[in-house]
C-alpha cells in the first residue's frame, strides 16, 4: 500500500470533500476535538515557564513574575484562537495566526532575552540601563495591547476556515508562472542593468549605500516637486505589488509540489530564497515576505502543513536572513572577504539575537519611549489618530503633514543622531505609540482600534453577497491570507503606515482582482470555497 512521505501534506479525499469542510450533517456525531493539541499547550505553557526560571540571571529576577504573567497570557491567546477554529486545530494560514506569532517576536521573546542576561544596551549605552521598574511595566503594556488587539479581532473576524470544496479540489489551480514571472520583472530589470553598467550580475553596494542614495533621490523629488514627486507618490503605494504577485505565484507553485509529493523540486523551491537575496541590493523583507506569502497560500491550498516543517524552515531562514542582514554591509568587497568578515561579525553575538535581530532594539525602543513620555510628561490623545489619517493624504493637500510629531523619525533620531538626516533610521514600536497617547489607556486604545482594522478586513475579504448559500471565492481568501501574512507594521510601524500598507496589499488588489474576474467569469479563480465554523 502507498504510504505518503512524512512532512508531506495527504491530499484531499476524492469523496464528500464539502461534507467534511463545511462540518457534520444533521444527526452526526460533532467531530471530536483535538485533545493532544490542547494537551501541548499545556506542556507549551509549563516548558515555557520552566525556561523563563531557569536561564534567568539573578540580578535580573525581580521581573521574572511579570515576564511570565506575559508568557502565559500569550499562550491563553494561542489557546483562545485554537478553541475558535475547527476541530480546535491550528493551521499556518490562520489570519490571526501570524498576528499573534508577531506577538511573540516582538514583545515576548525581547524580555526573555533580557531577563536571561543579553545586554541589550552594549551598543545603546548612552540611553543608560534598563529599569526594572519599566521593564516590569512594559509587560503589563504588552499584554494590554495584545488582549486589546485580540479581543476586538474576535469580536469581528468570522470563525472560518476556508477549503477548497470537491469540484475545485479536483480541478487544476490558477497557474502560479505568469505571477512569477510579473513579479520579478523589476528584479529582473535592474539585475540586467548592472550586468550592462558594472559587468557584475550580484549588487555590489553595500545596503548603508542603498539606503543613502535612495533617500537622497526621494529628498530631490520632494524639493523638486511636480510631476517628480507625483510619480515617486505613485510609485510609494504600488511598488509592493510585484512582490505581492511572486508570493501569490510562488504559493500557487508550493501548493502543486505539495500536491505531487516532489521532494527535490521542492528543496530547490526552497533554495530560491538565497538566490534572490543574492541578486537583490535592497532589504531583506521583500525577499522574505513572498515565500512567508507562498507558505500561507499553499497551506490555504493543499494543507495543512505540518508544524514541524514549518517551525525547522522558518528557525533556518530566520537565522539566515540575520546572517544576510550582516553581510550585505559589506556587500562593496569580494564575495569572499564579504563572507567572512560578515561570518566573523555573526558568530559573536549570542544565539538568541542571530534568531531575533529585531528583539534587542525592540525593548530598548519602547524602554526609552515610555522614560522619556513620563520625563517630558507628554501626550499626543486624539492628535495621533487625526495626524495618522491626515499624513495619509499627498503633501501637496496637507504639507504641514511633514511636521508631524512620528514616532519612528523620532526614534531614529535619538538613537542614530545625525545619521538620520542621510536616510539612516530604526523601526518604530508600536508600543511607544500607544503609551504617548495616552499611556495606559492609549495602548489598550490603539490596540483595539488595529484589532479591529484586522478582523474588519478578515470579514470584508469573507464577504460572499446577498445570495444565501453563497460562499467567497478563491482569490478572496487568498489574498485575505496573503495580507495577514504581511502585518509586521501592528508591531513596529504606527497607525498610518497600517493604513497605508492595507492601500497597498488589499485595496489595489481587491480592485485589480475584481476587475480580472468581471472581464473573465469563468477564471479558475472565481472558484468557491467551502467554510468550516
């Protein structure tokens, strides 16, 4: 008998595929609920403790108590969001999945890398060490926006999970190869073009290079003015797209490889990654984002997929895009002084920060914002949402918008000084934004209203018109995956850029898709799909 490989997901049953998505029948018996999972949430929850305490260093265990108070309102929350979904199973394309992994990267992992001894303030020195009593406090705001955020989520979002129904299941998916190949056409453009000019098919400016130069051409615009600083404007709200449809292609790619149980296609599907990051000279987030994009789709598609591969690939690609993040400072040298001098630099920082680059920085962001919003007893209230929306809007309509107050320039330039004139900067913290409208109140404000933009786009993107029985379409839910998987800004951006970046991967989406399946109704992306509550 054929057994699948293991890691591979099965494929759909050939029969009573749309009995088993949309749940039992009348007089059936409910399906029975996934005890071993909740069994290791519990284990989750217990293991995470116990290492909280152990690696805990002993000048710093005073915070231990809030750490794991934060810790284990976390787990509450996967738990919460495992007892909504069917079956009480979780799956990598769960919406608010990603959110709530986000959660952990960001607020979670930080403190416990400080509590176990990181010193996080090694190259921030200036700002002084971290306070215990705003370390201690920090958690408590971590956890009042991530209960906030989740709250409004669940009260909005609908208790779905979308399959495939049996007549789609069977018939071919969209072809994911013109998305591939629309996608990479700008990446493809400017590898040409160095070929022509430098000789070189790899990009040989460093990233600090890049970076420079591009705010310069984006300092000119705006001085200039005109039809300049209109089309860089333009080209602000839709250069993600092409991305957006590599990921989408790449998904659709996955998901027949998947389906096929192809073990080599897929480890070269996977070696594209280092490729592309290899060609491209800007960051690595539009490198990471499409295959973080395919993941979900395929998962959507022919899932589930099982954790375990997912959470081994995901810890080796973390790990490597930090490596990558290193080297491409160095990017001006050969190839192979490049990659030692980067490899030199990387084995010196501890495990925890090669894994999460991002966290060390995080808790300093926030520790500084909220010392220095109780110092200057400062408070935005209401400003921050009227500015949030009104920065949205071009300069030519609002042009004191470039006075606002913004969190992420003004961390950018405490912490960097002068190098944030040339385009040098820091990520903002989502937190501080909260805590300077209203302390408290601001972050359980702020948090509410994201969780209810997330839940009020899942519910937008389910929509399925007035016709009873009538269920969304393939490229709905897809394109309601492919945005969750792209809500870093909840964490580290502020409200506008939120906004901004739903403009971006949802609004011109929706129109471009609504537009393609009027003009061909019988696309196989005009497919329904079956709900499960």
């Amino acid at each position: 008998m054929f057994r699948p490989r293991p890691g591979i997901p099965r494929p759909p049953p050939p029969m009573n595929a749309t009995a088993q998505a949309t749940g039992p029948g009348p007089g059936s018996a409910a399906p029975p609920k996934n005890r071993l999972g909740l069994a290791m949430l519990f284990a989750l929850l217990a293991l995470g403790i116990a290492y909280i305490a152990y690696g805990v260093d002993e000048s710093r265990a005073a915070g231990m108590p809030a750490m794991m108070m934060e810790y284990a309102v976390w787990i509450g929350l996967l738990g919460v969001a495992m007892m909504r979904s069917p079956n009480a199973t979780l799956r990598v394309s769960d919406p608010y999945l990603m959110l709530l992994g986000l959660g952990f990267n960001f607020l979670v992992y930080p403190g416990i890398l400080w509590l176990h001894g990181a010193d996080m303030e090694r190259q921030w020195y200036e700002f002084g060490r971290i306070r215990m009593d705003i370390f201690v406090q920090l958690q408590l705001l971590h956890v009042l926006y991530m209960v906030s955020l989740s709250a409004l989520y669940f009260g909005i979002a609908p208790r779905h999970r979308y399959t495939l129904t049996e007549e789609a299941t069977s018939a071919p998916l969209p072809d994911g190869r013109p998305w591939i190949v629309v996608g990479l056409l700008p990446m493809l453009y400017t590898t040409a073009q160095r070929i022509i000019t430098t000789g070189t098919i790899a990009a040989t400016q460093n990233y600090g290079e890049v970076w420079t130069n591009e705010y310069a051409d984006v300092t000119a615009r705006h001085a200039e003015g005109g039809s300049a600083l209109v089309a860089s404007q333009f080209l602000g709200k839709v250069w993600f797209l092409p991305w957006l449809a590599f990921g989408i292609g790449e998904g659709l790619l996955l998901a027949k490889l998947l389906k096929e149980r192809r073990r080599l296609p897929l480890v070269l599907f996977a070696l594209q990654a280092p490729v592309l990051l290899f060609l491209n000279s800007g960051g690595r987030s539009v490198i990471a984002a499409p295959f973080l994009i395919a993941v979900v789709v395929a998962d959507l598609l022919v899932g589930p997929i099982r954790w375990r591969w997912v959470l081994s690939v995901g810890s080796v690609a973390m790990v490597g895009l930090n490596f990558f993040g290193i080297y491409r400072a160095y990017r001006e040298r050969d190839f192979g002084e490049a990659f030692a001098m980067a490899n030199e630099r990387f084995s010196s920082v501890s495990r925890g920060e090669s894994v999460s680059a991002e966290g060390p920085i995080m808790l300093m962001k926030e520790h500084f914002a909220i010392a220095w919003t109780d110092a200057n007893n400062y408070s935005r209230g209401v400003a921050y949402f009227t500015e949030s929306i009104l920065s949205l809007l071009p300069q030519q309509i609002v042009p004191d918008k470039l006075h606002y107050m913004n969190t992420t320039a003004f961390l950018s330039r405490e912490f960097l000084g002068r190098a944030a004139d040339v385009g040098g900067g820091v990520a903002g913290a989502i937190i501080a934004d909260g805590y300077m409208i209203g302390r408290e109140l601001g972050v359980i404000v702020l948090g509410a209203v994201l969780g209810a933009i997330a839940g009020g786009i899942n519910r937008a993107l389910s929509w399925s018109g007035h016709r009873d029985g009538a269920q969304p379409m393939l490229w709905q839910v897809v394109l309601l995956v492919t945005w969750s998987s792209q809500c870093i800004p909840f964490y580290r951006n502020d409200l506008s850029v939120v906004i901004s970046q739903l403009f971006s991967v949802v609004a011109i989406p929706i129109v471009l898709f609504v537009a393609w399946v009027s003009l061909a109704p019988q696309s196989r992306w005009t497919r329904r799909v079956s709900t499960s509550a």
